[in-house]
C-alpha cells in the first residue's frame, strides 16, 4: 500500500485545458514536494509546500498544501503540450534522514 | 544549485556480470545519499539509503547481497549490481540529501542481455 494516493494515474487532454492532480494520505507530513520528469532523466523539483493550508503559484501551476497537511494538489491552468511529463508527489515525514514517501505517478500527456 | 551526477549515464551488459554505478554531488557534502529504481511510467521506488560510513539501510524486498552500497564519502555513493539478470535491467536514480532536501541525478539506464 502506498502511503501517498496519486490520481489520476495518466491523464490525456488537448492543449488549453486544465487539470487537477491529487495526493492523498492518512499521515501527516512535515513537507511535500511535487516533481516533474522527463523520459530517460531524473526528477526536478517543481515546488515544496510546508504550511498547512499554503497555495503556491509557479506560472500556471499552483500548488496547495491540505490544512491538515495530509493531501495536496497540483492545478495547470491552460496545458501545453511542453507540459507533458511524469508529475510525482513526495512526502517528508520529518524522519532524520529525510526519506521522501513517492506517490504512484501522474503520466500527462498534452496534444497539440 | 546543488547538482548531483551519475555515471555511466547508460550501460549494457551480458547476465552474470557486474555493474557499478556511481553517485557524486558536485558542489555539496550529502549527507545521505538515496537509491531508487524505476520501471517505464511508475514512480520511483526505494532501494536503500546510506550514510557516509556506515552500512546501507534496505528497504524491505531488496536484496543486499544483490545491490551492493559503498558510500565511501560525503560526495561519492556506488551501487554495484552483482552477478546482474535481465530482470535487473531498470533505470536507477540516486539522490543525494543535505538539510532534508533531494537532488536527484540523471539516472543510469541499466539493460542486462
């Protein structure tokens, strides 16, 4: 069972259109982290939220922390076809070696 | 930023063999050090984590044996594939940690024949 829930797990959609992507848990993490990778690369980190309740804004992505720091979502507003890529959730527990807790993995894909 | 590297970023080898690879943070001393494997379109999955010095912590399921882990300093970390089959073959990533952050390597994209 995977500590964090990551839904959906592909998505396919035309260029303009928005979309959610969701994580979820019954724990409480210290942080959480959203990533995105390329094929064949490693993971780039997009954003961290700390705070309970904490709405990040990157261009067209924004970011929320839950207030119980259980969950989080990450919104594009107006995909573009540069915005396909694996999109992963992580979560810091707050252990002392920083082990991050991975969710399953969004594969989107956006046609032009 | 802080940059982490892996080498080789790619190898092929025949069943049987070893494989090491090799993980550095540039510009920075890690703390920890991570190793994860990846299959096509899932998410990273935790192999272990090291700390300079001392032995390798595994996760549950990963064979020791198999996946060796030297973290010989606070910027080098290897993990070696021993007596590698084709169901070895995967994409490992390395991360290393300082102050509880991540930097992710490149990968090395393993392939056993």
């Amino acid at each position: 069972t995977q500590l964090l829930e990551q839904s959906p797990q592909f998505l396919s959609i035309q260029e303009g259109e928005n979309l959610t992507v969701y994580c979820n848990s019954s724990s409480v993490f210290s942080s959480l982290q959203w990533y995105r990778q390329e094929p064949g690369e490693g993971p780039v980190l997009l954003v961290t939220v700390v705070t309970g309740g904490e709405v990040k804004k990157l261009k067209r992505l924004t970011f929320q922390f839950g207030d119980a720091r259980k969950d989080s979502s990450l919104h594009i507003t107006a995909a573009q076809p540069g915005d396909t890529g694996l999109y992963l959730c992580a979560g810091d527990r707050g252990s002392t070696l920083g082990r991050l807790y991975f969710g399953r993995g969004t594969q989107l894909t956006v046609w032009p | 930023g802080a940059v982490v590297s892996q080498h080789p970023s790619w190898v092929i080898c025949k069943s049987g063999t070893s494989v090491k690879i090799e993980c550095r943070s540039l510009d920075f001393q890690a703390t920890t050090m991570f190793w994860y494997r990846q299959f096509p379109k899932q998410s990273l999955m935790l192999m272990a984590t090291s700390n300079e010095g001392s032995k390798a912590t595994y996760e549950q399921g990963v064979e020791k044996d198999k996946f060796l882990i030297n973290h010989a300093s606070l910027t080098l970390s290897t993990l070696t594939v021993t007596s590698a089959h084709p169901e070895d073959s995967s994409f490992y990533i390395c991360s290393a940690s300082i102050y509880n952050e991540q930097f992710f390597g490149p990968g090395t994209r393993l392939t056993v024949l």
